[in-house]
C-alpha cells in the first residue's frame, strides 16, 4: 500500500486522462481484496486510506472509510464468483473505482465540503477507466506479492 500511494503522489501524479490522475491505493485495495478476501481488503483499505488522508492533506478518515468499504465489499463479492474470466479484475478494479470515488463524494458533501455532482461523476468515471487500463499491468505484479506474502506465512510458527 504504501509503495502504491508513493507512486500515486510522485510518478503518476503528474500523468492524468482529461485532467483526471489515477488512484492506485484504490487500485491495490481492490487487487488485494480480490485475491485475499474481505478481511484482507478492509484491512488493507484502511491502512491505505489512512496514509492517503495523512500525507496527501485530505480530510480525516473519509478516504479510509471509502477503501475500507471497497475492500470489504470486493473481497465479499469475489467469494461467489465460480468462473472468473481474464477480464473479470479489470471490470471490477473498474467499477469499484468508480463507486468508491462517487462514495467518497458523497460523505464528503455529507460532511460539509462543496462537490460538484457533475465533476464527481466525471472523475468517478475517469478513474474507473484509468484504474482499468492500469490493472492487466499491475494485477501480475500485486497477486506475486500476495503469493509471496502468503508464502511467508504458511512458514511461519
């Protein structure tokens, strides 16, 4: 999470598509949450959303909310998958971005914080696709990490 979220505000914070950037700690919460189930992905949403929050400036606890809901609900929803296709992390990375963007939106505008409806939407939408386009390159990557990391546990006393 946190080499995702040093990616997130230093390489890819100045590449965007149509103004939008893309949030890999969303991307690597819901790649973790695929592989290693809900409690892996709530916990990992959390870790990174609370990172996110501290170091990027942003309003305490909402992003950590938001991740820690997307990661759950992932890893939830990937237990009743029987027959996963080669694009099924893609579509999911995908909308779940999108709806954890829109999510995040909305408790902020509950919170107080002025947000355009047409300006979320639009960055929900944006950061879904980017997320998508970025997954078939990173999934490989984050499901070694995870294997590894599993590895490392099974040897363990």
């Amino acid at each position: 999470m946190l080499t995702a979220l040093v990616l997130q505000s230093t390489l890819f914070a100045q590449v965007k598509l149509a103004g939008v950037k893309p949030d890999l700690v969303y991307l690597a919460t819901i790649i973790l949450a695929f592989l290693e189930g809900p409690s892996s992905g709530a916990l990992a949403g959390f870790a990174g959303g609370m990172a996110e929050d501290f170091l990027l400036n942003q309003p305490k606890g909402i992003t950590a909310l938001t991740l820690t809901l997307v990661g759950y609900a992932v890893g939830t929803i990937r237990q009743y998958i029987v027959t996963p296709s080669p694009l099924l992390p893609v579509a999911l990375v995908a909308g779940a971005t999108s709806v954890g963007v829109l999510f995040y939106g909305v408790v902020a505008f509950l919170l107080g914080l002025s947000v355009g409806t047409l300006y979320l939407v639009r960055v929900a939408l944006l950061a879904g696709v980017y997320n998508g386009v970025l997954t078939p390159i990173l999934f490989p990557v984050l499901r070694r990490v995870a294997e590894a990391s599993r590895a490392r546990k099974v040897f363990r006393w």
